[in-house]
C-alpha cells in the first residue's frame, strides 16, 4: 500500500493554552524542513487541530516516517487513506477496500473507532462504527470483533473529507524545536556531549554548538568528528551553527602559568567563560554540556561547582544523573555512538595531569587564574574573534 498522506499526532503541544498556536506552528515548520531533505514532495498543512502532510510525487515510505520519528513534538504517525464524502455506501466501500490492502492476513480482531467532526454527516458515530464492523465482518469472515483489547483499532475521522487509519508510530514525543529559547551545546568529540544536546533540544530549545579545537594538539580528523556529530545532532534538533574555538594559545598558557594538577579545571572555566560570550552573540539564554556527576576528576560536586562560578549563565547537564551505560544507549538510540568513539584525541586528554585535584577549592583556583592576569583577557578576545562557524 503507497500511503499518500500521515496525519500527524502531538500531545504536550496540546495543552498549552493560547501557545497553542505558535507550537503548531513551530511544529509545522520542522515538519517542512525535514521532509525537505527526502526525496519526494510533500505538503504540510494544519487544519483544525491536526497536521497533515500529503505526498505530492512519489517517496520512500521508510525514510519518511524515520524523518518524522525524528521530529521532536510528534507523538504520533499515522499513516492515512483521506477519501472524498461520496455518501455512507461509498465510505463502507471504501473502508472495506483499505482493511482488504492493508491486512493481507484478515485472521485479527478489530474494533472501529468512528468520530465524526461534521455534525452534519447524517449517520452518528455509534452507528457508523455498528455498521462499518458489520461489512468487514460480511466481507471478512475470519476477522472478529472485540471492543476491549482489539489487535486492529480501525480509526474512521468524518470530516470535510474522511481520513482512515489503523497504523499509529509512535514519534519522539517532547516539543517542537524553537518554542523554548535557544542553548549553546558544549559539543566535545566524546559520547556524553551529543546526548545533552540532544537532550534538550527535544524540550523544543534551539542550539548551537561550540567546540575547543587546539591544533596542532588535536587534529584535523578530531574536528571533523565534531563537525559529524554536530550534522547528527541536527537531524534531531535542526541546523546547528558550530563555533569552532582555536584554543592553543589559551591551553599552552595556563599549562604554563598555573599548577598541573589544576590544567583541567582552569581550562574548563575559560571554556565556559567563552562559550558564555558565544552564546549571548548567539542570542541563547543557556548553556549545555554532558557532564555527569562523579564521571571524571573534572566532574565531582566541587569540580562543578567551580566550573559553574566561572559563567553566570544556567548550565543545563542533562546527564548529570545518568550512568555511562545509559548514556550510552541514548548515543546508539539517536546513532551518535559509533563517531563518538571514533578513536580521535580531544584536547582534554593531552593536557590532562597525572593527579588532577578533585575537590578544587574556588579561592585557590582563582589565585592561580590570578597568574593569567596578563594577557589572558587579550587571548580570550582573540579566541572569540577568529571563531571559525560551520553550518551543521
Ligand atoms: P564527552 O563524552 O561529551 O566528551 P567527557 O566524559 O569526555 O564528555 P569531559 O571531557 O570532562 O567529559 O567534558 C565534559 C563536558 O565538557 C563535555 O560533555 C562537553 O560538554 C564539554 N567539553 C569538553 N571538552 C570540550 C571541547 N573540546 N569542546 C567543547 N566542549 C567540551
Ligand atoms: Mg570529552
């Protein structure tokens, strides 16, 4: 069966009030542009609290509904048959012709589920499900009827036109990119950082990506890895503007100045202080990175909290709560796992200490940034103006 048209289910978007409208919206435009990069053309409309989207040309069934199960704020796909009123004996014909493509093997139990948003459609819903059972019972002799636990709910929508299906897949759920703000993803080559953007993208938050490259300390190939991940992420969560940082200057100097055992937690403050400057160009509100508690030396409650009083913006870590395994079966989930293990060095691991602190206390983490004093300000000017920034 070639399905022309999927309607499109969402559920949180629909509770929210007078918002209501600017989430369809939202939606409806995510939808456009992911099916944009199929082959085949689609129109996208919304009418009456409900999106369609109706094949213009001929497509890939598959890679349609992998597009769609992508889009965050769908929480159902439905595949539809949307036929033309052409009276009650017409829609049992019709009704009849679908069961007949759709199940090749009719030995299933059923129950039709009939609404009808045209008042003026003659027959009730009671009755058309009554009726309609009645034919595929006539039609169908091994099919069965049973109302409480059917293996087929056969949906019947009267409306201007009558929209009739029985597939629903599942989709993403959460809510459509861009109706809530925009974050800037600390995106590193490594596994965590794709999932907490990923993550918070699916609560409907637009983001942008920046990333530490510090040649010749990390290679060409480490940054390209990023740039893939950045485009995986953004089949999910849409473009993705990735800054690239030339961090050298900065790493060498603070190796330099201040005592090894504290590289690590130096070098994330500055990291945090510029993403913090990028974002606010970038007009985001947050930032977001995958640190997890208790992960690395660089990720105990006091290493946080250190990291944290670098920036003033809200740090989001999505996984903070979450063990490796578990992130790791979200990365393979949203097919970011296999780059992200991809075995290219970050420019962590080369400057890390043999016994980096573990629980840095703030005021002598601040006397020894103190050692930077003349010409970090300068560095950090200099990082953020010659940013490289690749579409994702
Ligand atoms: P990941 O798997 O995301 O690389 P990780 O376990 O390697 O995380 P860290 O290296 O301590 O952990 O980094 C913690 C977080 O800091 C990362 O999740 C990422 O958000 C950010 N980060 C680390 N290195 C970089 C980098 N080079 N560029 C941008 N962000 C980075
Ligand atoms: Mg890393």
């Amino acid at each position: 069966m070639q399905y022309k048209s999927f309607l499109i289910k969402y559920a949180e978007i629909g509770v929210k009030g007078k918002n209501r409208f600017m989430f369809e919206d939202a939606l409806v435009t995510q939808i456009r542009h992911a099916l944009k990069d199929i082959d085949g053309d689609f129109m996208v409309v919304k009418e009456s609290g409900r999106i369609y989207a109706t094949a213009e040309s001929e497509y890939d069934f598959d890679e349609a509904v992998e597009t769609l199960k992508r889009i965050f704020g769908i929480a159902a796909i439905c595949p539809m048959v949307q036929v033309d009123d052409n009276g009650y004996e017409d829609l049992k014909k019709q009704v009849l012709a679908y069961v007949d493509e759709v199940y090749e093997d009719k030995n299933f139990t059923f129950k039709v589920n009939a609404r009808r948003g045209n008042k003026k459609y003659p027959v009730n819903s009671d009755q058309i499900n009554r009726d309609l059972g009645e034919v595929i019972l006539d039609a169908f002799p091994e099919t069965k009827v049973d109302v409480h636990h059917p293996e087929v709910m056969l949906h019947v929508e009267v409306r201007n036109r009558i929209n009739i299906y029985s597939i629903v897949i599942p989709g993403p759920g959460g809510m459509p990119v861009g109706t809530n703000g925009k974050a800037m993803l600390l995106l590193s080559g490594g596994i965590d950082s794709p999932v907490a953007g990923y993550m918070i993208s699916k609560r409907g938050v637009k983001i942008d990506a920046v990333y530490f490259h510090a040649p010749p300390y990390t290679s060409e190939r480490a940054k390209q890895k990023v740039v893939d991940l950045a485009k995986l992420v953004s089949r999910y969560s849409g473009p993705v503007h990735l800054h690239i940082v030339n961090f050298t200057d900065i790493q060498l100097y603070i190796y330099d100045q201040c005592p090894h055992e504290e590289l690590t937690i130096i070098m994330r403050r500055y990291m945090m202080r510029i993403a913090e400057r990028l974002a606010v160009d970038a007009g985001a509100q947050a930032l977001i990175t995958g640190e997890s508690i208790g992960q690395v030396a660089s990720q105990t409650m006091q290493s946080l909290a250190a990291t944290d009083a670098a920036c003033t913006m809200p740090v989001f870590r999505p996984v903070i709560g979450f063990d490796k395994q578990e992130i790791v079966d979200v990365a393979e989930k949203i097919g970011t796992y296999e780059t992200s293990v991809l075995p290219f060095e970050d420019c962590c691991t080369i400057f890390v200490a043999k016994h980096p602190v573990t629980k840095p206390n703030l005021k002598m983490i601040e006397r020894s940034e103190e050692k930077l004093k003349e010409k970090i300000d300068e560095m950090v000017e200099t990082a953020i103006n010659t940013v490289e920034k690749v579409w994702c």
